[in-house]
C-alpha cells in the first residue's frame, strides 16, 4: 500500500475521534483566551479607577474644609472628569467618608464581561479607596514676587502684600503646633534679584575676613535703591550668569562687580563724577531664605517695593535656588528627601521686558549683551521645566487684566498642571489664589 493510501486510509478512520477532539478543545481555548481578556480588561480598569481616585480625593480636599457641604458634590464633579463613563463605559458608585484628620473615599466599578458570560459570569466587581490625611508636614514653599514699576499702579504692591501675608498666615494657622514643617522663601524680583549683602567677599573655600565690605572714594555717587545715593554700598543685587548659567543650578565662582567710575588722567589725583546707575539701580529688597518663622516673612513682605522692569526668568532661577539644598541658599532639605514637598509660587503682572539702553537689569544697560525678550521668555521656560523635573510643585499666578495672551499660555505651560495656573485680574483674585494654593500645600498626600 502506497504512502497517499495509508493516510487516505487514517483520515477516514480517525475522522470522527479527531472530529469529537476538536470539538470538545476549541471552546476550552476560546474560553481561556476570552477569560484572559476580560481579565486584563478589569485590571486597566482598576488602575483607572484607582488614578482617577486619588486624584479627585486630592483636589477636593484642597478645595474643602471638613464639614463642607460641597464635598460631595466636588468629589463627584473632580472624579468624572478623571473617569468619564460615557468614554470608558464603566458604570460606578463613590463613597466619602469626611473628618477633622481625613478625607476616606471608596469606589465600586463593574466591568461587564465579553466572554466569561457564557460561564455565568456577566460582570467583574472592581473595588479602590484611598485617604487623604488633612495635616500639614514638611513643606518648603518660595514665593517668586514681582516687585516691578508696574506695581505701583492702582497700589497694587499693597494688594500683594495682602495676598502674600494671607499665604504665610493660610499656610502656618494650618500647621497649628507644626510650624517647623513649614519653611518659606521669599525672591521679590524686577530687573534683578537681590541676594542679600551677607555674601559680600564670600569665598566659601577661603578664609573669613572681620570686615569684607569695601569703601568707595569719596565724592563717588550713584543712584540706588539701598536707601538714596550711596558711596560705599552694594545692596545685594547680581548680574545674571552667561547663559545657560542663568537657567542652571548655581555655579560657585561669585566674583565682586566692578563699576567704572568715569574716566580721568593719571596724573590728577582728585576727581568727582556722578554713576547714574549700577546693579543697585531697581534693586528690589533682598531674598528671604526658607525660614520657620512667621515674623520675618511677614516683615519681608511688608518691604516689597515697586521699582524697575520684569525679568520672570531671572526671579524663576533664583526661587529654584532658595528652594535647592545647593549653593548659595542652602536651608533647603535634599531632593530626594520623601518627608518634604517643596513648591515654587511664581506672580507676574506683567509680559517680560528686558528694556531699552536707558535701563540697567541683571543682564547691563538693556539689550547690550544682545539679550531680546524672546531670550527671556525661552529662559523662563527652561527654568520652569528645571523645577519639574526636579519634581518641585510649580504654580503660577498672573495678575491684573492687562497681559497678553501669549505670556497667559506661558504661565499656564509653566505650572505643573493647567489647575496649578490661576489668572487674577483683581486684589481679591489675586489673594484667593494665594490663600487656595496655601491650602492645598497643606501636605495632602495619598495614604493606601
């Protein structure tokens, strides 16, 4: 018998054995691989759930107090926005449970299956909750403040020193008898940053000098903001670093700024001049390093002043600076340090101007260094992705009603999320939204 017979032969005779095997395996496999999907299918459900409650729980216990009677309606509202069901076509039912300490809330999802169901199994429960403790611990908050010309109108200094008081008060009423787990900076900015005149002659590797502070000639005037004209005194403002220096952490090679004082023939021993304008010119108050003490934050704020142009980018810097645990400001916990949040509040009212020849910033006389506000806008937005990736809460206000809408979308870009932006045309808009991110700084974290 040939080969083609023999199996000719099998076919027909096993025919209906293997007929019967196919028949009873087939379903077995389809079932398994059906079972296998709707499986899967639960658990991405599941984690949609979970993430979609964690952050609802957050935002709604920044936005409430305990007791509130929004908070369910919040809840809901927070929720469906992070799990719409007409989209995942997932029914499901929220719970809360709302204290003093903690806000608790539950959800149950039901998936409903493709395949198990012709096992009887027509949906898979899916359960998530989640805790939000209502405390405050370990915050490091730099409040970036703009101190520009433009502040003056319509005295709208005063109305940020209102809001700024109302953060500092919002944030430690809250810690109660926690206040050492608050820190707070502050960086007024315009077109410079003050350091503070502690580091004049600071060279952190040499040794310490009784008196660092050098005496200008007699006869020598400048126009100032340490107080009127001055003959002997650097109020702390800085020169802006070459770029990338200024968007970068800080280098430690601080070097004194010379002025020239005027030109004269080196045979005259005796001469008199008058500087129009130095990095003391709009100099704003000095940098508040992170602190926990109430009193010297509010006396910081009480100083803020309105003088000079807006450079965003270099106030940016140097609140990531105040915050860093690096040189030259170094109060700030490390990086990696789990117990603390740190968070950056950034305020402008105005669009960046880097000004014409007749205007000294932290970059000289105007655009002499060929520095354009294109430049500044792109150096603010690299310093605002710096700060997230070093995973610094970024939020950003922009006040008053006359900013264009491209700086209003820089902003925005800026904060960590588009709900971290606020737009504040008014002074009580503007303290609403210092008094909302103080309270969601209330160190509200996720406890499973």
């Amino acid at each position: 018998m040939g080969m083609i017979q023999f199996l000719r032969k099998y076919w027909y005779d096993s025919g209906a054995s293997l007929a019967a095997y196919m028949a009873l395996t087939i379903p077995i496999l389809v079932g398994s691989i059906g079972m296998a999907t709707d499986v899967g299918m639960s658990y991405l459900v599941r984690a949609r759930l979970q993430g979609a409650l964690d952050a609802a729980a957050l935002a709604t216990a920044a936005a409430t107090s305990s007791g509130d009677a929004d908070i369910g309606e919040k809840l809901d509202a927070y929720f469906e926005a992070n799990y719409p069901p007409e989209k995942i076509g997932v029914p499901y039912d929220l719970d809360f449970t709302d204290s003093d300490e903690a806000l608790q809330v539950s959800a149950m999802a039901r998936y409903n299956t493709m395949f198990v169901r012709v096992l009887g199994i027509d949906e898979i429960n899916i359960a998530a909750s989640t805790t939000i403790t209502r405390a405050v611990r370990g915050i490091e908050a730099v409040l970036v403040l703009d101190n520009t010309g433009s502040m003056s109108n319509n005295n709208n200094i005063q109305k940020l020193r209102d809001a700024a008081e109302t953060f500092v008060n919002t944030l430690y009423d809250r810690a109660g008898e926690d206040e050492e787990y608050v820190k707070i900076g502050i960086v007024p900015y315009s077109s410079t940053v003050n350091v503070g005149r502690y580091g004049l002659g600071l060279n952190p590797d040499g040794s310490a000098y009784g008196d660092p502070f050098v005496t200008l000639p007699n006869g020598v005037t400048y126009n100032s903001n340490c107080g009127g004209s001055s003959t002997s005194r650097w109020c702390g403002c800085v020169l802006a670093e070459n770029y990338p220096g200024d968007v970068e952490e800080f280098e430690n090679n601080v070097g004194a700024y010379l002025y020239r004082t005027c030109s004269y023939s080196n045979w005259t021993k005796a001469w008199t001049c008058t500087v129009q304008s130095t990095p003391n010119r709009y100099c704003p108050p000095p940098i508040t390093p992170l602190t926990s003490d109430r009193e010297v934050l509010l006396d910081a704020i009480d100083d803020l002043r309105a003088d000079g142009n807006t450079l965003g980018n270099f106030g940016m810097i140097w609140g990531y600076r105040v915050v860093s645990p690096e040189f030259p400001f170094e109060e700030g916990a490390a990086w990696d340090d789990y117990i603390w949040r740190k968070a950056v509040v950034m305020m402008t009212d105005g669009d960046n101007t880097i000004g014409n020849s007749s205007f000294y910033s932290a970059y000289g006389w105007g655009a002499m260094h060929g520095i354009s506000t294109a430049d500044i806008n792109d150096r603010f937005e690299e310093v605002c992705a710096l700060l997230r990736s070093q995973g610094v809460l970024v939020y950003t206000i922009v006040f008053t009603s006359g900013i264009n809408e491209a700086t209003k979308d820089m902003y925005r870009a800026c904060a960590t999320t588009s709900n971290m932006y606020y737009y504040a045309p008014s002074g009580d808009d503007l303290e609403e939204a210092f008094e909302k991110i103080a309270r969601e700084l209330s160190n509200l974290h996720v406890s499973n």
